[in-house]
C-alpha cells in the first residue's frame, strides 16, 4: 500500500475517496434494503470468523482493495443484521442514514471531548441537543443533560451520585471500614435491566444490598412490595440509596408506577432513577407521554436515542437536576487538564469515570434535525402500529397466547398447542420454534422469562420494517407452530 500513503503519512486524498466512495455506495445500497440480501442472524458457528484470521497482525501494509475484500469475504458473513427490516429481536434499533453521515463526520474530525477546550462545538451542540429532548419530552427546564455510551454507563453514574448525595465523604475516605455508613441497598423491580445490579457490582453496593421488587400482573414494580422493603432495611440498619423505577422494561415493556414510587422516595429519602432505555423516547408521542409522569420528581434519568431514535450505536442520555453532584462526585483535575476557561464552562470531563470523549453529540444532531420531532413522531407511531396488529392477530391464533400488554412496539407471546401443558415442555417447544424461525435468516427474533414460561419476544424498532415483513414473520411463526404442534403429538 506504501504507493497509496501521501506524504503526511495518511492515505492520498485520492485514495482516501476512492476507497470511501465504494464504502458510501455499499452502505447507500445496504440502508435502501440490500440488507435484506443477508441472513439477518448470522450463520457461522463460533470461532468459524476467527480461524479466517490471521493470529499476528500485518507487518507491512496490506492493500486496501485486499482488505475491503477480506471485509466481504470474511467479516461479513459473522454480522447480525441489526439494520435489516426483519430484525425484531432486543429492541429493534435503526442506524439511520443521517446517523451514519453525522458518525462519518466525527470519524473524520475525530475531536476529543473531553474538555469544552478540546472542541468548543462538541461541547455546546450536545448540552444544546440535550436541552432540545429535554424539552420535547416535556421535562423539567433546568435538567442538565449529558451523553455516555450506554445506558449501563449512565445508570452506573446516577447510582454514583446518589452515594454521592447520601455519603459526600465517601468520595475522598472510600466505603471499606467505616463503622459511620451502614451498608447501602438499591430497589429495583425484578423487571429491572441487569445493568442496575452491574452497577451495583461496580459500585461497591455489592449484589447483597441490591432488592429485586416482585412486579404486579402486568410486569410493573408492587409500590406495596418496596415500601416493605425499605422499612425492612432500616430496621435492619441498612440506609437505602436509590430506588430505580423502569419505563419499558427489557422483557415486556412495562412501566413501573413512577408517581407512587416517587412518593416513597419522597418520604424515606432514596434517590429515584429512571430507567427510560427504550420507551423514553416514545414520549415524544402526546399519546405516550403519561409513560414519563412523575419522572419529574427523578434525580437521574437516562434514555438510549441508539434504541428507538434511529441513532447509530452508543449514543444514551443521562438527564438531572443534580448537574452540581454529578461534578462533586466525579470532578479530579490535574494541573494538565485546566485551561483558561476551567470553572467557567461545562467540562464534560467532570461528569463520569471517561475523560476521553467521542463527538457523539453530531449524530444526534444530524438525525434530530433530519427528521423533526414530527418526523420521529411518525415513525414511532408506525411501530406501535405494527406491533398492535401483531398482538390483534395472536390474540386470534389459537395456537398462540399472549403473555404481556403491548404498551409501545414489543409482543410477548407463545405457542401454547392444545393439550400440552407441562411447564418444561412448553419452553422447550417455544425455544425450539424460536430457533427454526431464526433459522429462516427472514427474521430475527429473541426471548425471555415471564411469569407462564418461556416467551417469545416481537420488538419492532427499525424504519426499514413494514407491514408485509410483519406478514411475513407470522407466516414463518404459524407455519413452526403448527409443525410443533404436530410434533408434540396433538395432530394439529
Ligand atoms: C430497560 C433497559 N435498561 C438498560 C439497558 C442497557 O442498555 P445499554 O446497552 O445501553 O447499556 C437495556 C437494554 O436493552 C434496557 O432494556
């Protein structure tokens, strides 16, 4: 490749756009449903992708043509496609196309931004997108929001400040060997993302002091259930830190009643934090909006445009009203990371564990303005469409039970053929099913644990998605659950 460098050491300009002109026309062409052409969940077995590898890496330059090549050949055929239109597993999600233009632009500045400093305009455009969902969600005006990578990161933050809040010392004297804090607890539904109880691993809180609160018949916290819970950990000595309440939680999409367990946060002292992963952004909607009321009363809240915003992963949102304790818990700046500017601007530095940070603000900008908030509105109400008339068709399927209200774009189901009711068998069916649906490369769908057993999960997040590959995938679903049914000895 030496003929290809330009003498600063990159790559020729020339070399550099015709490379990237290919590279654009492949993704132009795999956004506008080429996609499709590939078998959505990948079909290679483990390590199938690794022995294709070199174990050493090159020790002089490879052609570029060679490794775009190897990209097809070799790394292509171990992708999951989570931007084609059958992908319903997880949550659906879109790396949309003015995402992917707004990543090519931060790829190709490649600021750092870690200080308002380091790139004035990183800094400025994400506090300012932030203040623009702030206030079409309808939250408080005030919030202060800021962007990490996932929402795992952000609620391991809004866990950090509440200790912050509820044992300033804790900073400088650590929480081993302190007969003055009693050992802390974290309530959280059993609904709740496993990310809560990781970020109570990491946070010293340790899973001991972590509460999984059982749910109510639709999936969402039992409010009586936490207030219990509480009043047993103080009796017991314990100081409650935080209590996270879900809206959407990961199996079902459940939101936990926010207005009653602000209430007991209000009267017992525990931080509250909201987990919107997945359904914050269908507060967008008016219709949807209720699923926020009374997260005006959090003290973190965080939401993932890189699940239903048709933001390319990582991008999530961490709002408060506590922007000063997020900076007590984690401001440290050494004499190399002041600037003229220090205390007199927002150092994105001071908010988290990570100095170094992407330019992620640019891709959310760009797909923010691409579409409007009227054109997200749109599409999100297409989704819950699409999943609604899904749920209407299962309700009509004998062959088919469904296992959890639809509030936004995720069905629950599963099979359940006449006459067969053990419990294990049941799982094994639906597992079995699940993975011959797969196995049509059509559609990728997921599952999870619910009261019944096990149940198959729909979640509908992609803009590619319409309603024939809806048709489709109940296509695929009957014509498995039939041959199931008739497998499992019923002649149906
Ligand atoms: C409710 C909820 N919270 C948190 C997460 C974790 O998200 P992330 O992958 O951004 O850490 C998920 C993932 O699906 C989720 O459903």
């Amino acid at each position: 490749m030496s003929d290809n460098r330009g003498d600063s050491g990159h790559l020729s300009a020339d070399e550099f756009r015709r490379q990237a002109h290919r590279m654009v026309d492949w993704i132009a062409d795999y956004l506008d449903g080429a996609a499709r052409e590939y078998p959505v969940l990948a079909r290679v077995s483990p390590d199938e992708v690794s022995v294709r590898l070199p174990t050493a890496m090159p020790e002089t330059a490879d052609d570029l043509d060679v490794i775009w090549q190897d990209f097809l050949d070799v790394v292509l055929p171990g992708v999951t496609h989570w931007n084609h239109p059958g992908f319903m597993a997880y949550f659906g999600i879109t790396g949309s196309g003015p995402g992917v233009l707004g990543e090519l632009l931060a790829a190709g500045l490649n600021v750092n931004a870690m200080l308002w400093r380091t790139s004035p305009s990183a800094t400025e455009l994400e506090l300012r997108v932030l203040q623009w969902l702030r206030d079409a969600l309808h939250l408080p005006g005030g919030w202060f929001g800021f962007l990490n990578d996932t929402a795992s990161i952000s609620s391991m933050l809004g866990l950090a400040a509440a200790r912050e809040a509820a044992d300033p010392e804790g900073r400088r004297r650590g929480m081993a060997g302190r007969p003055d804090l009693p050992p802390l607890a974290v309530y959280a539904s059993d609904q709740a993302h496993s990310s809560i109880a990781k970020a109570c691993v990491a946070l010293g809180i340790g899973l001991d002091g972590y509460r999984a609160i059982p749910h109510d018949a639709e999936y969402r916290m039992d409010v009586t259930a936490l207030r219990d819970a509480i009043a047993a950990d103080r009796a017991a000595g314990m100081r409650p830190l935080a209590v996270v309440a879900t809206v959407g939680t990961t199996s079902t999409t459940s939101v936990d009643p926010v207005p009653a367990i602000a209430e007991v946060c209000a009267e017992h002292g525990p931080w509250l934090h909201v987990d919107a992963a997945y359904a914050g952004t269908a507060a967008l909607c008016p219709e949807h909006r209720w699923c926020l009321d009374g997260c005006e009363r959090a003290d973190s809240l965080v939401f993932n445009p890189h699940k239903w915003m048709f933001v390319p992963i990582d991008c999530s949102v961490l709002f408060t009203p506590h922007q000063d304790l997020f900076r007590r818990a984690f401001s440290l700046v050494p004499e190399y990371l002041t600037t003229p500017q220090t205390g007199r601007v927002v150092d994105l530095m001071d908010y988290g564990v990570q100095l170094g940070r992407r330019f992620r603000a640019l891709k959310l900008w760009w797909v923010l303005r691409a579409f409007g908030r009227q054109g997200i509105i749109d599409r999100l109400r297409r989704h819950v469409a699409l999943a609604r008339e899904l749920a209407a068709w299962i309700d009509d399927e004998p062959l088919f039970e469904r296992l959890a209200p639809v509030p936004f774009s995720v069905v629950c189901f599963r099979v359940r053929p006449p006459g067969v009711t053990d419990a294990d068998q049941l799982d094994r069916l639906n597992l079995d099913l699940l993975e011959r649906v797969n196995a049509s490369g059509e559609v990728f769908l997921s599952h999870t644990r619910l009261d019944a057993g096990i149940a198959l999960r729909v979640a509908i997040g992609n803009l590619g998605t319409t309603t024939r590959d809806v048709e489709r995938c109940r296509a695929l679903l009957r014509q498995a659950a039939t041959s199931a049914s008739a497998s499992a000895g019923t002649g149906k």
